[in-house]
C-alpha cells in the first residue's frame, strides 16, 4: 500500500541536496535587493516601485539609463535620436586592453552604443529634449559620441524651442579618446549658449557621481542646476585636492548637500518628486508653450488640450 510513497520518499533522499540549495540562492538574489547604505534588504520589485530608492534610509541607488528614462518619461513617447552613433578608436589607445576591446564589450554588456541615451519625450505631457548618462558604460566617461550626441540633442531642442534636461552620471572626459574627448566640452557648451541666446530652458540633474569634464561644462550650465540626495559632484577627485591644498577637506565635501550650501546647486530633488518637479519648472518658464514639435502633433494630438501657443499665434493671448 505505502509503496508508491515510499518510492518518492526514497527518491526524495536520494535527490542531491546541491541542486535546491543552488535554486534558492539564486531565486534570491534576484528577489531581494540590499541596500549599500543600510545593508537592508528589500524586495526588488518594491524597490524599482520606489525608483530605485531604499525605503529604509532613502539611500539613491543608481539608475541607468533605460530606467530613468522610464523614470521620466510618458509612456509609449519616447523617440531616441542618434541610436546608431557609435564610436571609433581614432587614436588605436591601449591601457591594460585595446580602447576597440573595451567598447565592443561594454557594448555587449549593456546593450548601448555608448555612454548616453538621447531624445525627445513627453514628460507629464511636456515636451523635452533629454539625455541620460549611463554609468555602466565605462564609468559614463564622455567621448566624441557622448558630446555628439549632446550638442545634437541640445540643437535640436533649439530648433523645436522646447527645454532640454540632462541627467548627468560620469567620471569625467573619456581618457582613451585624448583631446577629442576634451574637445567635446566646448562643443557642447557652444549649443547651450544657443539655446540661452533663443530664450529656453535647460536643466541639469547631477546624479551620482558628477565629475571632471562633465561637471566642468554643461552639468554647471543650467539656468536651474538640480542634484539627488548625497551625490559626489565636483571636479578633481577628493585625495587630489587634499595632496594639493594640503589642507583637511570637510566630510561632506564635494556632496550635494555641500554644493548647495555653497550655491554651486539650486536644490536637491528625491527621486520620486523630480518628475513632478521637472514638470512644475518647466511649466513656469514657459507659460506659452511653443507648439509641440511634429513628431508629437502626428501621435499625440488626440490627447492633447489645445495648446496656449495656437491661441498664442492667433493672437488671442497677447497683450
Ligand atoms: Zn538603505
């Protein structure tokens, strides 16, 4: 009678106890995420609710690319601009593996091209030219296609008078791309000017880490520069400045809380307000909004109010 229990019960033990202990492990870690700051964990799906951002102690996890623009953006209006830019190794650099190694790798990793995602984008129904930094492409370092990439989206946002945003998430210029990487700061500061002489918005966001190159062009151009909680932001890495100054730094040097203080940043955003806040700001500085540019009209009109600039060309909201 008990035979066929028997039958899984022996087999049961004879099953190697290897294998579930594997399973569960694995499951794990997949499961929950813990925190770096807090070391609590929480479940992971609970946690990418949360943006990314440790209920616990509100520590900012990273973000790539792909999240914060999902983070940010409508859903279903995202246009990537540029997608096929990739870079080339002009200069054959070797450090420890060949620059050409180095970027078809990380390519494969991640899925990118290179350090930033570009486009325009409905956000709260606004639209805006944005860029994310992806710090998972060799440290977000910025190339000639990362400021390519940039001054193109920059110019195109001048071009359909809309703000551009940047989220900004790098260890500065790309050091395997020489001068050409250096170059790329004055380049995109030249497209920023332009889109200031054309009266437009620009916001950076400086996210954890902000460095070099990047903070010292356009992460500080902003008309309005914001930064999430406890980011390091700053130029030269803090043990240089120290060797150099020979003088002791404060604990929350180069910190977001610190630039505040120091008015280098307007105000620290928590992640899960900075769309709303993006979209509050927006909506001050351009109480008339330029007519949505093509793209959007095509797919978008139907849910959209009529717009203040069609009143605005009509001349019913002037004077
Ligand atoms: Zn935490």
């Amino acid at each position: 009678m008990s035979s066929l229990f028997d039958w899984f019960a022996n087999k049961r033990k004879l099953e190697p106890h290897i294998q579930p202990q594997h399973q569960e492990r694995e499951i794990a870690d997949g499961l929950w995420t813990k925190c770096e700051s807090c070391n609590a964990l929480t479940y992971t799906k609970d946690l990418y609710a949360n943006l990314l951002v440790c209920p616990e102690c509100f520590h900012h996890h990273k973000v790539n690319s792909n999240e914060r623009i999902a983070q940010l953006i409508d859903a279903t209006t995202w246009q990537p601009l540029d997608k096929n830019l990739s870079p080339l190794d002009t200069l054959q650099f070797k450090d420890r593996k060949l620059y050409s190694d180095r970027l078809k790798e990380t390519q494969e990793k991640t899925g990118l091209t290179d350090a930033i995602e570009t486009g325009l984008g409905l956000l709260d129904g606004l639209p805006i030219a944005l860029g994310v930094m992806d710090f998972r492409f060799m440290g977000g370092s910025m190339g000639s296609v990362v400021g390519e990439k940039l001054a193109r989206l920059i110019e195109r946002a001048t071009q359909e008078r809309i703000p551009a945003i940047i989220v900004c998430a790098s260890g500065g210029a790309r050091m395997q791309e020489g001068m050409l990487s250096l170059m790329q700061m004055a380049k995109i500061s030249g497209a920023l000017q332009r889109h200031r002489e054309a009266k437009l918005l620009y916001i950076p966001i400086l996210t954890h880490p902000t460095m070099g190159g990047v903070t010292a062009s356009f992460a500080m151009l902003g008309d309005i520069i914001l930064a999430e909680p406890k980011a390091n932001i700053g130029f030269a890495g803090r043990r240089v400045i120290e060797q150099t100054l020979r003088e002791k730094l404060p604990s929350d040097f180069q910190t977001s809380e610190y630039l505040v203080k120091c008015g280098f940043v307007d105000a620290i955003v928590q992640r899960p307000q900075l769309k709303s806040t993006l979209a509050h700001m927006i909506s001050i500085h351009q109480p008339f909004y330029p007519v949505l540019p093509a793209l959007f009209q095509q797919e978008h009109s139907v849910e959209k109010e009529p717009l203040h600039c069609l009143q605005e060309e009509n001349g019913l909201l002037l004077g």
